[in-house]
C-alpha cells in the first residue's frame, strides 16, 4: 500500500518549485492516519532484520552504511523522525549527529570539515539532524558567507556526496516540508504548553519572517544538489504520521536495495560445535 | 510488582560471591516471562517522558546525565538490553559506546582515556557496552597489565567515578551474570544458526575456558567498585526477559530519583504569543 510513497517524493531533474508541492498531502499512501500508523509499525521487523544484516556484514568488511540527511524549516519534525521512525532499529546501529550552529573551531575549517566527524561508520544508519546544507541555506539567507562561497558550496557537497556513495554509502536526502500555516499553529502549541516551552527560541519567529528567503534557498539547494547517487525527496511533512511513514518507507527501500546478507563464517562451523561440545569441564 | 527489583540487585558491601547468585532467577518479580515483557513495554512511556525532561533540563543549563555500565561475559546480552530496553527511549538522547579491544593510540595512552573520551554529553543516557571494567578482567585474567598497574586500577576507577558524580553523573553498574550452561546453549545456537554466525568467534571458546577466572577478577572488581555514588548490580541473566526488565527498572528507578523538571521559559511567553499572533504576512 506504501510501496510507491518513495517514488511520488523524489524530485525530478530541473528547476524546484516548492510551492507547488503540498505540505498536508500523503502522496503514494490511500489511507487514514490509523492506516498510516499501522503501516509504520508494520515495516518495524523488516527494517530491523535488514538493520542487522547490515551491522553484521561489516563484521566481514563491508563498507556499506546508509546517510539519512534530514533538513526542514523549525518545527518541521526532524526530531519526530527521529523517534519514531529511526526508534523502530536497534539504536546499537544508529549515528545520530546533530549539527547546531558552528563552534568557532568549526567556522575556522572549510564546511564539510565537521561533516566529516559526524559521518557514520561501516554497517551504520547514520542520521544528520541538519547537515552541510545548513552551509547553503541560512548560510545564504542570512548571509553568512559571500555570494562567490556559497556558489562553490554546490559543487563542494556534490563532489564530496559522490565520494561517499564511491565509499560505499547509500545517500537518503530528505527535506521535511511543513507549510507556513502549520508551522504556525506548532509554534504556538509551544508557547501554550509549559512543557514544551525548551523547545521554542525567540529567534525562530526572526528565521519565519524570512520564509520566503528560505523557500527560494531550499529551491535552489535541491535544484543544484539533486544526484543520481544522492537524491533529493520532498517529504510533505504536516501531517506527522505521513512524514514518518515516508521516511521509514524510504529507509527500507534503501535497505532492501541494498539486500545485506549475513556473513559467512570465517572459522570452521563443524570444528567449532565438537570443541563446545566435547570441551573440558569448565566449573 | 516490579518496583523492588532495584534492590534485590543491588550488591550488599563486602566480599562477592557470584556463585551464590543465581543466574537463573527474577529476584523481586513475581510473574511469568509473558508479565515480565508486558512490565517492560509498560515502563516504555514513563521512561520516554523522563528521558525527555533530562534531555530538555540541559538547554537551560542542567549538566546532570545518566551512565548505565554494562558488562558480563560473552553471550549475556548486553546486546539485546540496548535493543529492548535502551531502544524505548528517543533515540537522539541516547548515547552508546562499545569497547572493543584497545588499539594501539589507545594502549598508549593510561587506561581511562578513551573512556572519557566516550562518556556522554549533558541530558543525555550514555551507555557502555563493555567499559573501563575491560581493564581490570581480561587485562588481569590475560596478564595484559602487571599486577600493580592492576592494582592501581581500582582505586583510579573510583577516583574517577566518584569525579563523574560530582559533575552530575548518575551512574548504573550491571553485571548480566549468565551462567555457564546457558552460556554453552547459547554458544551452540550461534554457531547452530548461519544467521548467527557472524556473532561467533572462536575466541569465544578461549575466553570460556577462562570462567573461573573471569568470576574471579568480577568478584575482585565488583568488591573493589562498589562505592554509594556507583553501586553495582548483578543482573541475573538467564532468562533475557528478567534481564531487560531488570535493567529497564534500574534506569527506571535513577530517572525517577533524578526528578528532571521541564525547564523554565528563558523568554516573555505572553510578548512572544503576541509576536507570533501579530506578525505581519509572511508568504
């Protein structure tokens, strides 16, 4: 029933117009929020068993580990992903790294240079809570770096998104995209509730003003950084239980893409079984 | 019915005897595995709420963390605790590091060094899938260190802890005390199983052979450890539903003592609602 969820996200070659692609819809999935729930929690054991597979071929030198890039607009629910989406595999094969705004060691190296640190080793989920796109996002709203920088950034992160997936990454790129009403209503659920008065930062009313600023900025970021190897998919995000779906439905195709085996023994099975059964007493 | 597991595990000061605990019991639980399962998945929702205020208490300054040590021979299940019990928490506000055998930067250095180097931020569940405990029982069973250097360990290992808690560490020892029988079933089910054997080494064999004087180097280190900032307790470990519920309560049992309160507004929530309701059309 989600089978096509991945196909409707991923965006096509060409100009982006993120206004034309609706925040509140669940495009691939016919069916109620229940439904989509009950479909999530359904992919749980097929995307634990190919998780371990993939964490136990890397006992047998595999190099292969899954990105998952999460951007999004505050309140867009990357954090949401993260719990119950990422929640459903064993957190032994997860890398989560948030990127916040950059320490001033990290500001005085080139962009990717703490990219690189958080990157998830051999047989890992990795997940990017924010990313280097940061770099061409707020980086070129709020004009944090100059025009001719944030122009190399593109070619910067697709040079370097190729090497990864040359090293045995599987790159999933994922841009959660929640409208300007929704957003609104979130902030304001935050500012009602004492419990989750943490999570709102004066500063994210200055970052809404900017809307349109970050609209044209994502546009042009998915238009120059969409690659066979690392595509992007715009993940209609008001609905929460649809973005999560949608992301577990791409993590799993990614999995079964990459069809992880069990490895073979490395000692011999036969020998192995007679010393354990025919060892000394050890007590 | 669960709620006295913490102490029925907790160790008593003194000399330790693991033989005198059985590997195969549910002390503080009445109830069978199906009770036990249910009581864990119970515990779900509160120790997600809990997780959640910690994680949110260090935004506002909190540097207060909980570190839960796991150890125990091969085939415990430190494994499966992180799956079943540490993956009902959010998985961002985890942190899991495994020790393997130290490389060679790490032998060059003391023995707690990369130990801190893997020790969790604020707000965070940091937990240990084998630890600094490594040092003093394979390197005193293997004669990887010489015995003052051994020697020396304990009293650094509680200098060290006792540091940790005063920075606002929480810390949990457990000991998943499998037994040798079940260890032996175990053992025959990997290598039983081509979809175990990844998991088998035949090390694994060696190490066996070595169970006595395992016990003996845990019965030293958990005498030689067991401070009231950083108590341990054996887990015992044969059953693995008793084992992830009894670990689930421990954690359970030190958010529940930490009390972490949703923190304080930092800003005007009145002016911000205003701000928010009054803004001036955006898109």
């Amino acid at each position: 029933m989600s089978d096509d969820i991945s196909a409707h996200l991923r965006l096509t070659q060409g100009p982006v117009d993120l206004s034309a692609i609706g925040t509140d819809a669940a495009p691939g999935f016919e069916g109620s929020k229940a439904d989509g729930r009950a479909a999530l929690a359904a992919m749980g054991p097929e995307l634990a068993d190919l998780q371990e597979r993939l964490w136990a071929e890397r006992t047998a030198g595999s190099e292969r580990r899954v990105l998952l890039v999460l951007q999004g607009m505050d309140t867009s629910g990357k954090g949401g992903v993260l719990r119950h989406t990422i929640g459903l595999v064993d957190p032994q094969g997860v890398r989560i790294t948030s990127f916040k705004a950059p320490t001033e060691e990290e500001r005085a190296h080139d962009f990717l240079w703490r990219i690189e640190k958080g990157l998830p080793a051999a047989g890992f989920i990795g997940v990017f809570d924010r990313s280097h796109y940061e770099d061409v996002l707020i980086a070129r709203v709020r004009g944090f770096a100059d025009p001719d920088e944030i122009e190399r950034r593109y070619g910067a992160i697709n040079d370097f998104e190729a090497r990864l997936a040359d090293e045995g990454f599987s790159i999933i790129k994922c841009m959660l995209h929640v409208g300007l009403d929704e957003q609104k209503d979130r902030l304001a659920e935050r500012l009602a509730n004492p419990e989750k008065h943490w999570k709102y930062n004066p500063g994210d009313l200055d970052e809404r003003a900017l809307w349109p600023a970050y609209r044209e900025a994502y546009e042009i970021a998915l238009e120059r950084t969409h690659t066979d190897v690392a595509p992007w998919h715009v993940v209609p995000a008001d609905k929460k239980w649809f973005r999560n779906l949608a992301v577990g439905q791409l993590l799993l195709d990614t999995l079964r893409g990459l069809d992880p085996q069990w490895p073979a023994a490395d000692f011999d099975v036969e020998a192995e079984t007679k010393r354990l059964h025919e060892e000394s007493p050890v007590q």
